[in-house]
C-alpha cells in the first residue's frame, strides 16, 4: 500500500483507454525482445555489459529512425 497509494493517478486506465493509450505491457515486452532479445542473445553470441549497453542503445536508435541522425553526429573518442 505504501507504494500503490502515492501512484494512483497514474494508473486511471479508463481515462488512458479514452486517449487511446495502452495499458497493458505487451507493447513493452515487445520492444523488449525486439530491442535486446533478437540482438543480444544470437547463436555464439557472448557480450560485456559495456557491449551489450552499447548495442542495445544504437539499436534502439535504429528503431525509432534515428539512426542517421545519431550517426551523422557520432563522435568517437581516439
């Protein structure tokens, strides 16, 4: 209750479904395993956590059409 409470406002379901809003967490969950799932966990795949944050940032970048945007002001350290 000490967490639920404070954070009713932001479970008004009806008033998010008038918005068309999800509510639910498929899309989420999705994302998820679009986002790190099919990327990371390939067959003979094995990443660093740098790595994998690393990946897992230009993929989400390539997802939302950012990619050329992000590249085009990459800048790598020497």
């Amino acid at each position: 209750m000490n967490y639920v409470q404070p954070r009713l406002d932001r479970t008004d379901d009806p008033a998010y479904r008038a918005r068309d809003w999800q509510v639910g967490s498929g899309m989420i969950e999705s994302t998820a395993k679009q986002l790190v799932g099919l990327r990371l966990k390939g067959p003979g795949m094995h990443w660093s956590e740098a790595g994998a944050l690393a990946v897992t940032a230009l993929r989400a970048q390539d997802l939302n059409g950012r990619w050329h945007q992000l590249w085009n002001t990459l800048t790598l350290n020497a």
